[in-house]
C-alpha cells in the first residue's frame, strides 16, 4: 500500500504544485478565506467526498467514507488563513493581495490536505474505515478550531492528525514530538492607577509608571525564582501606555502582553501568582491594580500511540534517517490543541527547509517554502491514515 500511496502522490505532485502556487498567490486573512474554501469545496467534491461548507463560519469538512468494518472515524486537519504581512520574496507566485502573505505556510498545509483526500479517494474501496477532513478558517487569530468544534465538526470523530511547517527542518524530512508540542497562550492586562501630581514633587504622588516599571521587573525575576524551571514560563508585556505630560506624574497605565507556559498545573496556576506579586507591590506604593486574566488556547499535547503511528510511518515511507523525533516544544501557540479536547490526536512538524538557500523564520516576509515537502507531506499523513485501523485500538 505504501508503495501506491507513493506512486499516486507522485503523479499528483505536479497538480498539487499549482494548487499550492494559487494558494501562496490569493491569500485570505483569517476569517475571511471565502475563495480559499470555495476552491477548497470544489477538490473535495470532484474526489467524491461528501462535503460541508461554512462550518466554524468559514471551514469546509470532507467526509470519505471506507468500505471496511471498522466504524471508526479519523479527524485530519489543515487550516487556510495567511497573515497581514507584506510578500519580500519576489516569487513568480509572490502574493496578489497587497499586505496579505502565506507567510506561516497554511497555503503548504492546504494543498497538502487536499493531496491527502485526492490519493486516498482512490483507494476507497479498500479503506478501511471513515475519513473526516477539516479545511479551518481563523488559525492564526487562534479562533478557527472553537468555531469548527463549536459546530459539531468533531462529533463522531475517534483521533485527529494534523500538520505544521518547519523552516528548521530541511524538505523531505519531518519531526514528530512526544508529548508537548506548543504552549499554552494567555492574555494579560494589567491597569495600575496610581495618583497624578507635579513632576517636580514625586513625593506627594503615587507614580503609576514607576510602580508599572516594578511591576514588569518583578514578573520577570519572579519566574526564574518562583516558578519550576523545567516548566517553562514566557511572560511578554507588549503594550504599555499612560501618561499624559512630560511634567505630570502619570495616575494610570495599562500593560498588555502575552503569558505561555507548557505544562498543565503551570498554566493552572498562573493567574494567581500574577495577581499576588502585582497587587502587593502596588500596595506597597499606595496603588491599586486591575488584572484581566484571558485564558486562551491551551498547550497542544500530543497522544503518544498516534505521534509513534506517524513515526513508524514516516521511518517506512522515508528511512530514519529523515524522521527527527524533536527533543524540545515550541513555546509558539496553537488552536490544533482545541480539538484534543475532543478526541487525542498528534501534530507533527513537516520540513521545509532548504540547504541552497538562507532559510527566514515563520511570519517572516521573505519566508519560503521547498515545495517537494508537499510530497513528504501528502504521503506520510496518507500513509498514517491507511495504518491507523490496523494500530490504532
């Protein structure tokens, strides 16, 4: 089967390079990827599948039916949006959307969906169980997977796959991780009122800058001493405003930032030990402060019998030699985690990279992707697929 598998991604890959090319050069901001998913639907419908649109407002789910016994059904999801990004790449295939760039690869994971559904319709009538396809909107705004589970595209789903691209990890080759795979992301704001007063005499104010700058220096010292280091904890603040003169003493500021953590209890815990030090040391300067605490998109953590079904299928499809089992989690965010609180799934990391060529990070505007990972990519996910109803229980 494997070889099939190969031989009709192969014969694919030409049709798959110009889906991918159309992708890169229409792309759609999160929640508004109408013609991506129009485009998307009509693949789908011409491989049979049976298909659904708008749901999560703007995804499409495929369903594939087997002919096999096994009622099971297997979740695999790509997502479609791009990013408010400028295109510096001068691709023949660059961006026609000014501002709007595939610049975290979602125009790779598409297609790669696609050549998933496109191969595996052909072998229908030996497929063992039931495909579900998921084509979501809204990833990078971190919304898409709670509007696609929030409109029943998880019901009757047993396991879900999905896929990211990785500039680090040179084409053709891939990466799968055990366990954690990104962080948690939260939102932190912080408004600190303090009491104005002249400039020149500090003294009978309550400085809410100053406080503000204690506040940040504290969370930040705070993580290395109070917090488990083989846990780690990224507290960003990214927003700082307040303040209305030079010569006044500012009464209010607001900070704004980012907080990820990886592990479960941490993420738990967070919120508390952040209102703790913030309010004693704004006590301590006669100030009060407010604290919004935004849970948002847990940490994805992959099963481990699916991220060593991937493995042992890309080691067949591929040699060891291109399977990289990562030894450390990114600290970036994911809405894939939305969906493994539905069903246990596995994220693997598909290489892009190539070694001719300086190789930018994700969301960068020269960033590039080695369209022969779309292969890699196409045939190892099919592949897992196909082995999923004989070692998966």
């Amino acid at each position: 089967m494997l070889t099939e598998i190969k031989a009709l991604a192969t014969e694919l890959q030409p049709r798959l390079v110009e889906m991918r090319r159309h992708f890169h050069a229409h792309p759609e901001l999160s929640g508004q990827e109408h013609q991506t998913a129009a485009y998307v639907a009509g693949v789908l419908s011409s491989c049979g599948l049976q298909v659904t649109e708008e749901v999560g407002k703007i995804g499409v789910v495929g369903e594939l039916e087997g002919t096999g016994a096994d009622s099971r059904r297997l979740a695999i999801r790509t997502d479609m949006d791009a990013l408010p990004i400028t295109e510096r790449t001068n691709l023949t295939f660059a961006s026609n959307n000014p501002g709007v760039m595939h610049a975290c690869g979602h125009d790779i994971h598409t297609t790669v969906g696609l050549g998933i559904a496109m191969v595996l319709s052909q072998l229908r009538d030996r497929l063992p169980g039931n495909l579900r396809f998921l084509f979501q909107s809204a990833e990078e705004i971190a919304q898409g997977a709670g509007w696609m589970v929030a409109d029943g595209a998880m019901e009757g789903v047993d396991h879900i796959l999905g896929v990211h691209v990785f500039p680090s990890i040179p084409a053709q080759s891939l990466g799968v991780r055990y366990g954690a795979l990104t962080a948690a992301a939260d939102d932190l704001e912080i408004i600190i009122q303090g009491e104005s007063g002249h400039g020149a005499r500090p003294h009978e104010a309550k400085d809410a800058i100053w406080i503000a700058a204690q506040v940040i220096t504290a969370l930040q010292q705070a993580i290395s001493r109070t917090q488990n280091p083989l846990r780690p904890v990224v507290l960003t603040i990214g927003e700082i405003t307040g303040g209305r003169a030079p010569n006044v003493i500012a009464d209010q500021v607001r900070l704004a930032g980012t907080v990820r953590s990886l592990h479960p209890e941490t993420h738990q815990a967070l919120p508390n030990w952040i209102e703790t030090i913030v309010n004693n040391i704004c006590a301590s300067y006669g100030a009060t402060a407010q604290i919004t605490y935004a849970r948002g998109i847990p940490s994805v953590q992959n099963d481990p019998t699916l991220t060593q079904l991937i493995e042992e299928s890309a080691v067949e499809a591929w040699g060891r030699d291109r399977v990289q089992v990562l030894p450390e989690p990114s600290l970036g965010a994911e809405d894939f985690a939305m969906y493994l609180a539905n069903a246990p799934g596995s994220m693997f990391r598909l290489g892009v990279g190539n070694p001719d060529r300086a190789n930018p990070p994700l969301h960068h505007p020269s960033f590039m992707a080695d369209e022969s990972a779309i292969h890699t990519g196409v045939v190892t996910l099919a592949y897992s697929a196909w082995r999923y109803w004989q070692h998966i229980d």
